[in-house]
C-alpha cells in the first residue's frame, strides 16, 4: 500500500443494535465468524470481509455508538437489528435517521438493512420505513434465528457486489439483473434423485435463492449440452456425491466444466457403501457429509463460497490501486491446484514466471512444494505477504532466522471502538500465522497457557515449518517470569518441546538476600506492597531479557489497569524496545495501551501514561511504587518509576525513530487503520526490507 495514497477496504459490513438488546452481539459474533473469520477455528478459511460493530457508547458523554463514517472504505452494507429497545429509545432515532440522512448513502455502493426483531419494528422511524426489513427472523429460535439471518445477510452481500459491478461498467443499477443467487444441482440419477430432490425443495420453501435442475430447467429437444454450459458459469454448484457419481461422465463434464469457469462448488459427500475410484477432480473444495437435517448448512456453505467469489476479485482489484502487484496475475478467489495451471495454459501462453494469488491463509510448505514441481517459477501469494514469496528447495523465507515479539492483551476499549474480542484475537492469529509462514519465531512475554490459541500456533508451526530433516525447528518461544514458570504445565512442556521452547527468567539474585529472603522454589503471591515489588522486580527482569533477544515487537490492545510490573506492560515492552534500538509496530486500531504508546510517539501525554492517573487507580500498586522508588534511592539495583522518563522516551523517539524501516506516513498508517490486511502488510514490508 503506497505511502502516498490512503488505502481504503473494498467492502466493509457494519451490525448497529441497542446493547439492551439481549441477542445483539452474539448474532454479530456469528456473522463476524462467517463473513470475516472464526477466531475460535484460525483453520476454517474465512472471507477476510471486515465487520464492524455498532452498539455500546462511543464516549462517556453518550449513550450512542461510533458514528459510522461511510468515506473510510468504499462500498458498505450496513445492518440495523431493530428491537423495541431500540424503538423505544429517542436517542436511537436520532442516531439512525441522520445515517438514513447521509448524503456518502449512495446506491449501490453503500446500503443500508434493517432487520426486524420486533412486530413494532415500523414505530422507529419514517425515513427507515422507505426501506425494505429483512422480516421472518423474529421469533425464531436462537439456532434457525442465527442461520435464516446469516443466509439472509450472505446473499445480500452477494448481490450487492454483484450490483456495484453492474454499476461500474453499465453506470445503472438494474434489480432485474442481479436476480437471487442460482444454484446449479449436479446428481445422477441412479442413486442421487432423492436428495437432490430434497434440497431443491427446501430452497424453493425457503424463498432466497434459485435453482437449476435439468429436469426442470431444460426443455424437450433442446440440446443439454449447450443450456448447461450456457447456464453453468452464472450459477454456483452443489455436488451430490453419491456412490455412482464419480463413474457418470456427464457429471464428470460438469464438474470440469464448474472448475473451468470457476465458479463455486459445495461437494455434498453422501456415499453409503463406496466408489470404485474417487473422481480427482472433486478436491479443494468445501465438503459437507450430507443429512437431512442440516439442510441449512448446506445453503449457508455454499452462499459463503459464492461471497467469496464474487468479493475477492474485486479486493485484489482495489489492492492493485495501492501496492505494487503486477497487472498479468491469475487471481483464483480459491487456494490454488495443478488442474488451475493446466486449465489456464490452455487458453493462455504458458509464462516464464506464473503469478498467482489467492486469499488468505497461505499455504503450507507441502502444497507450495507440489506446485514448484510442475513449474518451480510460480509463486503464489496471498494479499498480506508484501512480496512474492514462497518455499524453494532450501526452504530459505524472508524472515528466517528473525524472533518477533508480539505484545497484546485484552483493550477496555474494543467495544466502544465497534470492536470485540473476537477482533482482537483474529488479528494476533493472523499476524502469527503470516510471520510463520514467512519463517519467523514468535516470542511471547508471560504465561503461554495450553488454550486453544496456543494449540493454533503449535498447529501453524507445523503448516509452515516443513524442514529437510522433518524436525520443525522450535519457532515458538515463551519467556516466563518468575514465579510464573512454577506454575508451568510439565505434561504440556513435554508434549510439544519440539515447538515450543520455554525460556524461565530467574529471581534477580539482590531478592533472594535481605530483607526479602525469597525461596525461588515457593510461589508467591501478589499481595501488599513487598510481595508486588518483587513481581514487579521479576517481570522487567524478563522483559528486558525478551527485548534483548527478539528482533523486532509488534504491539496492539492492552491493559492500562490491573497489571503487575512498573508500567502498564505494553508500555515497559515498547520502552525497551526502543531503548534496545529494535524495530517497533504499533497498532492503534483496538485502543487500549498500544494506543496510548503510539499517541505519545505522536507527541500527545495520554492520561493513562501519567503517574497521577495510575495512582488514582490503585491504591496498592500507589504504596507499591513509593516502595519501589525508596529502594531505589537506598541503592537497589533498579531505577526509579518515572512516568515523565516514559513519556519523553516516546516524544523523542517519534514515529520516524522506531527502526522498522517504514516511512513516517506508513507507521501513521500502521497506527491509524483498522483494516488487519493493511496492518499485516504494513508489518511484513516493514520486517522484511
């Protein structure tokens, strides 16, 4: 992304709803899972589309959410969920009628969507009347209540996209043309009449999308070969994969033909007995095992492929706009496979170099491999790596060798920020996931519980560390305090010693002798000024370990109160960082204590960064401080806590001193946008150069 032109998201989904209203953000959660990325399961390949959320107040002084401001991406849909809370609520109308009054609220770039979950959903206001609600959703249980409004929300993003294409090479929007998404029913009917016949049915009850279906859609004496093809490349495929369907060519021919055009596919396996042999081609595509009673699943499966395919062209379109990508690139919205190169090589001149891109995540070592054998001079990349990179035969990536530091915990400011926790913990997948595969280490500070993110990285570790030997290097490394190591999982350590490796920071030796006479071997707990001293003692003495052996830190969200060292733990980590003379990346998006740093960087004193507004939080970590600092003036080996030291620390290093080799305007960017591709981006080109 050019340091001369402000990027801005292709597409962006907004959710606004009343915080009384009860189901509100679990209803968003689950459509940030589906449209940008399950941070709950890193595996399942998301959209990348970016959700924001809309409901808790934006500031004290209000009891309304951000404002949504339309010029920051350019085209949106936003969804309303209108409940009586919210129809109650003056304030309320306010806030959505002056978004109704927008005059940036052009069709069809930018859209508004109300939902109603009230019979009352009309006494909010006039102007949102002249819209059409997405109905039949209240009153349903929480699971169809879930789905029917995921299906609902899918298909209109569908056909959104699909009219701003219109619009940009026609110049009008005609509704006739972009009619419901069409769903192409691949079966033989030797033993797949049935189940095709169930879902065709389902649909048609269900009354959002269409389908084709031969013995409906093809006419006596016309020719089927011809109105399949003819149909085919406009529609999305379901495959019925029953125990004779991979002997029929004809279903051959039309899977082929699908790949081809590359359109969606949804394989839906329901093989009772067997096949003789597996057709080939029905692989890298999503498969769901059929049963009737997950009909749902299936339509919301394959609604999430046709979004993907109808968005992620578009995206690497605008991402040429703004990053030096070449113009001759095969964008696949799909990991890519040998049928794609050898399908493109018959209607194009096999070139010297094939460039491919594709979305996120990257692909492992192994299948990258496979590629390089058919021709070793295609790369394909995914949007967030900022050069064409892939494994060769000495397995050498751009950041091999180099130990990144990442600093995050949970920010009091997500969710006025239209954030949750499912934001943040996406964003630390993802940037795990991009420096791996780029063959970085990643260290952390602190306790590396056995939870599930940590069995994500372990499991990333193994997708993008294919070494010669088959041993994985250690690419993990977990810097533990004292006394946090004694309270370490042994079985754990012992079960991925080979990925993880955990360096244990001892006990400054000064504590172990008067007045203290600390056992190294006994927890202690963080309690009264003597014991919360020597945490503080322990957690610089690791910090200022970890600073002197990564190579760079990243930092993002983060606590501002309850913590346990000198500074709030972000802003210590920053400082020596700095002070090491180490590539420093701060993201300001998810607020918290990584925004506090980057807006000292700035030349601001954020109130969270002074000594008068820490003390006012706590009284003990207050008498702690004073404790800290008269051991220091009696000659403990440790300076004083200085709030004003801190601040000067960042006002004279500024965002053009942080040695990560981005351009001033690049770290103003890295720290102001909310867009995770542009920050994963920004973060690589900067490791990397």
């Amino acid at each position: 992304m050019s340091s001369n032109i402000n990027y801005l998201p292709y597409f962006r989904v907004y959710i606004v709803w009343h915080p009384n209203f009860l189901n509100g953000q679990k209803l968003a959660k689950y459509l940030f899972g589906n449209i940008c990325g399950d941070p709950e399961h890193p595996f399942v390949q998301g959209l990348g589309i970016p959700v924001h959320f809309c409901s808790v107040p934006f500031t004290d002084e209000t009891t309304l959410p951000k404002p949504i401001n339309i010029k920051e991406c350019l085209n949106s849909a936003i969804f309303i969920f209108v409940d009586n809370n919210m129809v109650v609520c003056d304030n309320w109308r306010t806030y959505i009628e002056q978004l109704c009054d927008n005059e940036d609220l052009k069709n069809p770039y930018h859209r508004i969507y109300p939902v109603a979950f009230t019979e009352y959903f009309y006494n909010l206001s006039s102007k949102l009347n002249k819209i059409q609600f997405i109905e039949g959703i209240h009153g349903e249980s929480d699971v169809d209540q879930q789905e029917k409004l995921l299906r609902n929300v899918l298909h209109i993003c569908c056909r959104q996209i699909k009219q701003i294409k219109q619009f940009e090479e026609n110049n009008f929007v005609d509704n006739d043309l972009t009619p419901p998404v069409k769903l192409f029913l691949s079966y033989t009917r030797h033993d797949g009449r049935e189940i095709t016949k169930k879902v065709h049915e389902w649909i048609d009850k269900d009354q959002i999308l269409s389908t084709f279906l031969d013995t409906k859609d093809i006419h006596s004496g016309q020719n089927f070969v011809q109105e399949i093809e003819k149909v085919l490349k406009y529609c999305a495929m379901l495959v019925f994969q029953t125990d004779a369907y991979a002997s029929r060519y004809w279903c051959h021919w039309e899977v082929l033909t699908a790949k081809k055009y590359k359109i969606p596919i949804l394989i839906i396996n329901a093989i009772k007995t067997g096949e003789d042999r597996s057709f080939p081609y029905l692989g890298n595509v999503p498969t769901l095992i059929w049963q009737e009673s997950q009909i749902s699943l299936i339509i919301r499966k394959i609604l999430l492929e046709v979004l993907r395919h109808q968005y992620f062209p578009k995206y690497v379109n605008n991402l040429q706009k703004f990053r030096n990508i070449p113009e001759e690139i095969i964008v696949l919205p799909f990991a890519p496979e040998l049928l794609n190169l050898v399908q493109y090589w018959q209607e194009n001149t096999q070139r010297e170099d094939t460039l491919i891109i594709y979305p996120d995540p990257p692909l492992g070592d192994n299948e990258i491999n496979v590629l390089n054998l058919v021709n070793s001079n295609i790369k394909a990349w995914t949007p967030s790596q900022p050069v064409i990179s892939i494994a060769t035969d000495d397995f050498k990536k751009p950041l091999s060798g180099k130990v990144v530091g990442i600093s995050v915990s949970n920010s009091p400011d997500l969710e006025r920020l239209g954030f949750s926790d499912y934001h943040l913990k996406r964003a630390l997948l993802e940037i795990s996931r991009h420096l791996l595969a780029q063959g970085a280490s990643i260290a952390y500070g602190g306790d590396l519980r056995p939870d599930g993110f940590t069995q994500d990285l372990i499991e990333m570790v193994k997708a993008y560390n294919q070494q010669e030997n088959n041993k994985p290097e250690k690419k993990i490394l977990n810097f533990l305090a004292w006394p946090l190591h004694l309270k370490a999982d042994l079985p754990w350590q012992a079960q991925y010693r080979n990925e993880v490796s955990i360096k244990v920071i001892p006990l400054p030796e000064d504590i172990k002798q008067q007045p203290f006479k600390i056992n190294d071997q006994i927890f202690l707990n963080p309690e009264g000024k003597e014991n919360c001293y020597v945490w503080m003692r322990s957690l610089t003495a690791m910090r200022e370990q970890m600073a002197k052996q990564i190579d760079a830190r990243i930092i993002l969200g983060g606590q501002v109160t309850k913590y346990k060292g000198v500074f709030p733990g972000i802003a210590e980590e920053a400082a020596l960082t700095l002070s090491n003379h180490k590539p420093l990346f701060v993201l300001g998006a998810f607020g918290g204590c990584a925004k506090a740093v980057g807006e000292a960087l700035l030349g601001a004193t954020p109130l969270v960064l002074t000594w008068e507004e820490q003390a006012a939080q706590s009284q003990t970590y207050a008498e702690t401080v004073e404790f800290y600092n008269q051991r220091s003036r009696l000659g403990s080996l440790h300076s004083a806590i200085d709030y004003n030291a801190l601040i000067k620390t960042f006002h004279d290093t500024g965002l053009q001193g942080m040695n990560n080799k981005l351009e001033e305007s690049e770290n103003r960017a890295l720290f102001e946008s909310e867009d995770l591709d542009e920050m994963i981006y920004l973060i690589l080109k900067g490791l990397q150069s």
